[in-house]
C-alpha cells in the first residue's frame, strides 16, 4: 500500500504545481476568483475522468457523484492556499 500511496501523493503534487503555475497567469482574477478557478477545473476533471465509468462500467451514479465531490471540495481547500501563494 505504500507505493500506491506515494504515487497517489505525486500524481496530487504534479496536480497542484500546473494549478499553481496556471494561477500565476491569471493576474486579473482576485483571490476568490483563483479559487473558483482551482476549483471549477478540478471539478470538470473530476467529471472527464469519472464519470465514463458510470457510461461505458455501469458504475452506480452514487458512486460517481460522490467522488467528483470529494475531488471538488479537496481541491477547493487546496485552492485556497494556491491562490494565496500565486498573488
């Protein structure tokens, strides 16, 4: 389990320095906009990656909102130390 944790671990910190570094362009937005930003592409890839497992795997629809959720609301919190950190 420890490998797949560590590789769990990189796969989020690539994820978070390409947010980070999209953050750095995006001079225009306030902080919160930032954080919409961090969290609404979190979201629509949360969905692009999950949610053809519901069409084409017949995964319960329970299962696939709930994931997206937890992908929203854990990039969400990590939006808000990303917008901080890019201004």
């Amino acid at each position: 389990m420890g490998p797949l944790m560590g590789m769990g671990f990189i796969m989020n910190l690539v994820g978070a320095v390409a947010f980070t570094w999209l953050l750095t362009l995006t001079s225009g937005l306030s902080y919160w906009g930032k954080v919409a930003f961090v969290t609404v592409g979190a979201t629509a890839d949360g969905f692009l990656g999950l949610f053809p497992y519901y069409n084409w795997r017949s995964f319960p629809a329970d299962f696939i909102f709930i994931g997206i959720l937890d992908i929203t609301i854990a990039w969400f919190l990590s939006g808000l130390w990303m917008a901080k950190v890019s201004e």
